[in-house]
C-alpha cells in the first residue's frame, strides 16, 4: 500500500516567518551600521547613540506586551500584518530625520511597530508545528536575526556610497510592505488552510500536547499568567540575555571599527561572517533540543539540557580581550553569537512547551518586554563605560569588561530557569 504523501505547507509558513524576521532585522540594525557616518555629520557622542537605542528599546518593550494580547485576540495573521506595515513605515520616517532627539522619536514607532514580529511569529509556530520540530521551526525563522543583519551589511554600503544614508532608510524600509503581499495571500491557521493536505494536518494537530490542542475561545487571564513559575521562567530567559545581543547587534560594527580600525562605509567580510554564524546557531540550537525529543527525552529536560550546554560555551567570549588580531576576534564572536542565537531559539520554544497556543503571544509579549527592559538598562551601563574609557584613552578595556560581563550571563540565567521549572508540567487552559 502507497503511504499517502503528508506534504510540507508547514515549511512555506516557515520560510514567511524567516523572511518577515529577516526584514525586521535589517531595519533596525542599518541605524548601527550607519553610526560612524552619522555621529561623524551630527557630532554624536557614545551617550548620545546609547539615548537611541534606550528609545527603540524602551518602545519595543511596550510594543511587545501590547502586541503579544493583541494577536492572541485579533489572531497571527492580521496581528503581523498590522505589525509588518507600521514597522515599514517608521522605518522609512528616519530618512527625514536630523537630530538626537528626531531620531529617537522615530526608533520609538520602529520598536512599538517591530515588537509584533516575535510574538506573532511563535504563535504560528505553536499553530503550525507538532513539538518534536516546534524548536527547529523557531531555530530556522530565528535565523532571520543574522541574515536580516547580513544583508544589511550588503545593502547599506552599496546605498549609501551611491545614494546617501537617507536612501538606506527609504529602501530598506519599503521591504516590509514586500512581505506583506505573500503573507497576505499564504498564510492561514492549519484549519482554514485549502492548501493544507489531511495528512499534513493530522501531523501537525497530533503531534501537540493536549495543552496546545483547546478548541474553542478560552478566555485570556492576562494578569493570571505572571502567577505561573513557568511565565518567570521565561522572563529571566529574555530579561538577562536579550540585552546582550542588542550589545552585540548596536556596538560590535562600532567596536571593530575603533579597535581594528575597520571601515563601515565599504563591505566588511569581518562582520558579514559574524552575523552569519549566528544562522548556524539558530538552527542548529533548535535542531539539537528537537534531536533530544525525539530520542526519547521530556522536552523541558531537552530544553535544559541545551541551555546549559550553550551557556557553558558562552564563556569562550572571555578570550576576546586577550588578541590583538582582528581575525581572532571574528572567530571568537562568532561562535559567541552563534551560541547566542542557539541559546535564544531554545528559550523561545520555551514559551510554546509550557504554554497553550492560545496564550503564547502574550507570553512571547511578557517575556520580550523584559528582555526590551533590559535592553534599555544595558545601554546606559554600555554608553557610560565606553564614553569613561574613552576618555582615559582605554577604549579597549571598556569592550573587553563588556565581554566578561556577557560571557557569565548565560550560566546564571541558566541557574534561575532550572530552579523555576523543576517538576512542572505544561500548563492546560480551564
């Protein structure tokens, strides 16, 4: 007997939630690529562009608890779209912008826009995917962080040395709208799905928990999920890791740029790379922990067990302030991003291991706002340290206490989460 073909309708999701990433990282990092050039023309101080990122992260904090109950409300499918548009066009504002403060007042409506983008996409992953291949489908739209980066590396230098910076902002941000075409016309929930195969569909509802299976409109307790051990589980994975990779999205073209003397307005091989690793990261962090399940492991055990293996190798970042030679460097932060990203795709899945589907954009939301919290709190740290080092001619040593302060983050993150999830089983919505 021939055994009916499932088809992969689930991957074409997935490659949307890539694509939709991807973009949402190009935006906001070409403002990090382009800091040279305009601190150079606006006389920015690090303090100055520290305010800058603090108002992106500020917003985005915001953006991210209210978009995270307002998909779970309105559904992923019109809660991206309004996210992907408003995004679009705060990003295309900062061409018409001059000041510290003109700036930072459009990064506010880029981070409220930008903050729909996890939670949306994490939902159609609990949506679309049985748990053994929930962390691989994270790991692959994940890797959107890196290539959005990448790519930004390509286009803004190509933009601006034959259009100007203004035109960066204009093009990158109209992609966006781009996406939102496809999206519009490919993505619906598995049940309204006509290019969704029977058995396709019978993979995807079987292979989740009961948990994730609720049919029906089950009231939000918005206020109740921060009663849940499970929820502040979560919110430490963010809130103490997320910052970091804000550090190493915002300040490492700045840093190779002042300590190797690398020119950001030219193609930079250097930071392409680094970017880069963080793809093979996301995926294969997500691929390790789907590995473990499907040998047989408990998936929170699975989980764990991946989280601890990345935050052990996260210390590695601790050589970087002991070479002098820009191509150790690279080597070295590329495999701390690259764990990074592996470490994020696992905390990610999190949310959608412990949680229902009908509550995991709020909790992607709650989890993302404490890591934007953070992000608004490391900036300060990063701008003061930086602009005091300066001063004493030992920038250097500024990066490099930065790095310390990064590499023991993950184990003590990873200390809070094994404590607060010990024994606890996903949670069913009433």
């Amino acid at each position: 007997m021939i055994k009916p073909k499932i088809g992969n309708y689930r991957w074409l999701v997935a490659a949307l939630l890539l694509a939709a990433t991807t973009i949402n990282y190009l935006d906001r990092q070409i403002i990090g690529l382009l800091k040279p050039t305009l601190e150079k023309q606006y006389h920015w101080t690090e303090t100055d562009f520290s305010h800058i990122v603090m108002a992106f992260q500020a917003a985005y904090a915001i953006g991210l608890i209210s978009f995270g109950w307002v998909i779970d409300k309105v559904g992923t499918k019109i809660g991206y779209s309004m996210s992907a548009a408003f995004w679009g066009v705060m990003a295309m504002l900062h061409a018409i912008v001059r000041s510290v403060f003109g700036f930072s007042l459009v990064r506010v409506g880029l981070g409220l826009g930008e903050a729909g983008n996890y939670p949306a996409a994490m939902k159609a992953v609990a949506e679309w995917f049985p748990k053994k291949e929930r962390a691989l489908a994270t790991g692959i739209f994940n890797a959107g962080t890196s290539l959005g980066v990448v790519l930004a590396l390509v286009v803004g230098p190509l933009i601006l040395t034959h259009y100007g910076w203004q035109q960066v902002f204009w093009v990158t941000g109209s992609f966006g709208f781009v996406w939102l075409i496809f999206w519009l016309i490919f993505y619906e929930v598995p049940a309204k799905q006509k290019r969704l195969t029977a058995e396709e569909h019978e993979l995807i509802t079987s292979g989740q928990e009961a948990a994730n299976k609720v049919e029906g409109d089950v009231p939000l307790n918005w206020v109740k999920l921060f009663s849940y051990r499970q929820t502040w589980a979560y919110i430490v994975g963010k809130g103490l890791i997320d910052p970091i990779y804000w550090f190493f999205l915002f300040w490492l073209p700045s840093y190779f740029a002042a300590i190797f003397k690398l020119d950001l307005t030219k193609l930079c091989p250097e930071l392409m790379i680094i970017y880069a690793a963080t793809t093979l990261g996301s995926v294969g962090g997500g691929y390790l922990s789907s590995q473990l399940i499907k040998r047989g492991w408990p998936t929170i055990k699975a989980r764990k067990a991946a989280l601890l293996l990345f935050a052990v190798l996260e210390l590695s970042i601790l050589l970087v302030q002991f070479t002098t030679k820009a191509w150790v460097a690279v080597g070295l932060l590329s495999l701390a991003v690259a764990v990074h990203q592996a470490w994020a795709t696992n905390v990610f899945t999190l949310s959608s291991d412990m949680f229902p589907k009908q509550v995991v954009s709020s909790v992607v939301g709650i989890g993302g706002m404490a890591g934007a919290v953070g992000g608004i709190l490391f900036p300060l740290l990063i701008g003061w340290l930086l602009d005091s080092y300066k001063a004493a001619g030992r920038l250097g040593a500024g990066y490099n206490l930065l790095f310390t302060i990064c590499g023991f983050t993950y184990l003590f993150a990873f200390c809070i989460i094994h404590l607060l999830t010990r024994n606890l089983k996903p949670i069913v919505l009433q």
